[in-house]
C-alpha cells in the first residue's frame, strides 16, 4: 500500500529538528509532523523569512498538540552550530526523536567558507554548507541522540550522487579550496551529495559498533519542484530539468518521502535505508524506503576518509 499523509502515525511528544526548513521540501516535511503532534524544531538561517511560516504551521496544528519551533542556524558557520546547540540547552530539549540534515546549496558560483583547521581553513561552500556543518551538527547532537531510543538522523541526498564517477574519489583539493580553478558548480554539487551518503553510511558503522539504539538513515526527493532549482545557472541542468518535467513532482511530495523516513515504524526500516520515490528513475512517485543508491556510496574507505576530514575541518574528535 502507497504511503500517504494519512498513513504518517501520531506523532505526539516527538522531538524533531529539521535544518533548512523554510522552503521546499523542508517545510512541507515541517507542516505533516507538526500537524502529528510533534514538537518541529525549524533550524533555518533567515529568521524574518522563516517566522511568518512558524506561525502558519502553528496556526494549523493547534488542535494536535504539535508545534514548530523557530531556532536560527546556518550550517555554513560552525560557530552558528555552536550557539544553537546551546539555545536547544537552554530550552531544555533533552530528547531529539529525529535529526532530519536538509539544507543545501546548488550549483553556486565559486566560494568559500571558514573550517577550524589550520591546515586547510577554507573549505568550498557548497561542501560546507551540505556536509561539514551537518556533519559537524550530529556531533552536537550526540547527547541527545544517545538520550532517545530509536532515534533518526535522516541525510537527504540527491539523484545527483549518481552522477559521480565510482573509479575516482572525493576531489579533495577542490574541497579544501586548495585548486579553485579545477572548480566545476555541477561536480562539486554532486559530491556533495555523495558525501551525504558516505556520511550516513560511516555514522550507521558507528552507531552499531557503539551499540547506540539510533538510525543513520538516507533519503532523496526525487525531482519535486523547488526553489533550489531555478536558482542553478548551469545551461545543460536546465535542459535537464526541462526534459524530465513531466516525471517530476510537487515539493509535498518530497516531504512526504522525508516524512515517511522520520515515521515509518522501525520494523520497516531496512538494511542500508534508502527512503525514496518509486517510481521513473526515482522521480516522483509514492515514497518506498528500499531505493536504489549508488554502490560507491557504500565505500568504506571513502566514508572513513571524508570522516576523519570532516572532524579535522571542525576540530573535532567524536565520540562514537
């Protein structure tokens, strides 16, 4: 049976945080936990954009019990990381049933944002903003993750990570801005979602060989219309999207498979989740949690690698 919005359980005294969840698929997957009951905790950069959709979530989940929290967050600023955990603190959340890592930049123009690292201290922004400070996040959340039986941090990555060449690993002097002019909008995107998954794949590893009672799961959206497309500049991702229009979907649709990877019960959580569209190519279509995902994505070496870059970039060390 297709999973539908009717079909997403109460979600009463749930806890979630969703980054980036002022537009898109963000915010629908905002409004279908909210109107459950849970207690969503939207972690988005803008706060004047962001508040009059708080409001409205509020507003239509008054009868439920669930509620939509305001907190600022900019995932390309470490330090931003680190005063939002400490607001979560001081509001006293002392459970987190869901991580939910959606935003993202696409195909920006060359840029680079600060790392802690003295050894590489700029990293490109669109692997700061989609894998380090996410990365960096889940290690302030560990606490509370630890805290939460069965709790989920969901990496939403993109059809894009297939697009990444299998034989050739991470550009890395890209990454750490050391060659700016081998910088390619389009391939640095879909590392970055590469990177998503070697993320989710290395935290899964972590969290058994801890024996944490938590799930590192992945997601894509498929093709659901946002506003992050039409902000891409790239002349052959336009005649892309043009061409598969037709397969493509609403952004509810995208939170509604993001909404099923935060609620379908545990017992239907696979080996290796994948919560995606099933239908073309993963598209559009009714969320399935089995979707097909590139082999390299599973690469051990590669997911420990981008790890032990990613605490070195944060200076960090975690603790799982």
């Amino acid at each position: 049976m297709a999973f539908t919005i009717e079909g997403v359980p109460p979600q009463t005294g749930k806890v979630v945080i969703i980054t980036g969840a002022s537009s898109g698929i963000g915010l629908e997957a905002a409004r279908v936990l909210a109107k459950k009951g849970a207690h969503v905790i939207m972690a988005c950069r803008n706060l004047g954009k962001s508040q009059p959709l708080a409001d409205e979530i509020n507003s239509e989940c008054a009868e439920t019990g669930g509620k939509a929290t305001l907190v600022r967050l900019d995932t390309t600023d470490l330090d931003s990381i680190d005063s939002f955990s400490n607001e979560l603190q001081a509001a006293s959340i002392t459970q987190l049933d869901v991580l939910l890592l959606n935003a993202g930049i696409m195909m920006v123009q060359w840029a680079t944002r600060p790392s802690r690292s003295e050894l590489h201290p700029e990293i490109e922004s669109q692997m700061s903003c989609n894998v380090v400070g996410h990365f960096y996040l889940v290690q302030k959340m560990l606490p509370l993750i630890r805290s939460t039986p069965g709790a989920r941090v969901i990496t939403v990555s993109s059809l894009a990570a297939d697009q990444t060449n299998p034989t050739d690993s991470i550009n890395y002097d890209v990454f750490l801005a050391k060659t700016p002019e081998e910088y390619s909008k389009m391939n640095s995107y879909c590392e970055s979602k590469l990177s998503c998954l070697l993320l989710a794949h290395e935290l899964d590893r972590r969290f058994k060989q801890a024996n944490i009672d938590a799930f590192a799961i992945s997601a894509h959206p498929g093709y659901s219309r946002t506003s992050l497309q039409p902000r891409s500049d790239s002349f052959l991702f336009k005649i892309f999207l043009y061409a598969t229009l037709p397969f493509s979907m609403k952004a509810e649709g995208g939170g509604l498979v993001l909404s099923m990877a935060a609620t379908a019960d545990r017992s239907e959580i696979p080996p290796n989740p994948y919560f995606t569209p099933g239908g073309f190519q993963g598209l559009s279509g009714a969320p399935i949690a089995n979707g097909k995902m590139c082999a390299h994505a599973r690469d051990d070496a590669q997911a420990f690698k981008l790890w032990e870059t990613c605490e070195e970039l944060c200076a960090v060390t975690s603790d799982i």
